[in-house]
C-alpha cells in the first residue's frame, strides 16, 4: 500500500510539474491557470501521507 501511494504521488507530481511547464513557456496564454497546480498539490500531499505513514510505523 505504502508503495502504491508513494507512486501515485510522484506520479502527480511529475504530470502536475509538466503541465505547469507547458503553460508557462506557452506564448498564447495570458492568465496563468489555477487548476494547473492541482496534481502538484495533490502529489505533495500523498507524499506527506506516505512519509507520516512510514514514521508511525517505525515508531
């Protein structure tokens, strides 16, 4: 399970860190999208699940 989510959330991260490129090198687009933030942010906090899952369990 650990592993499973460990992966989903550098999964996020690394789709969310694309998209974010993409739509700031893109020369058409004039605001910056909010959305765009949300797989990073949802990366980061599988990734806080999985690290305070992992220190519960060594403890």
């Amino acid at each position: 399970m650990d592993k499973a989510i460990k992966a989903a959330a550098w999964v996020f991260v690394i789709i969310g860190g694309v998209i974010n490129v993409v739509f700031l090198f893109a020369p058409d687009t004039e605001r910056y999208p909010m959305w765009a933030l949300a797989p990073v942010l949802i990366g980061v906090v599988l990734l806080l699940v999985y690290v305070s899952r992992r220190k519960r369990i060594q403890e």
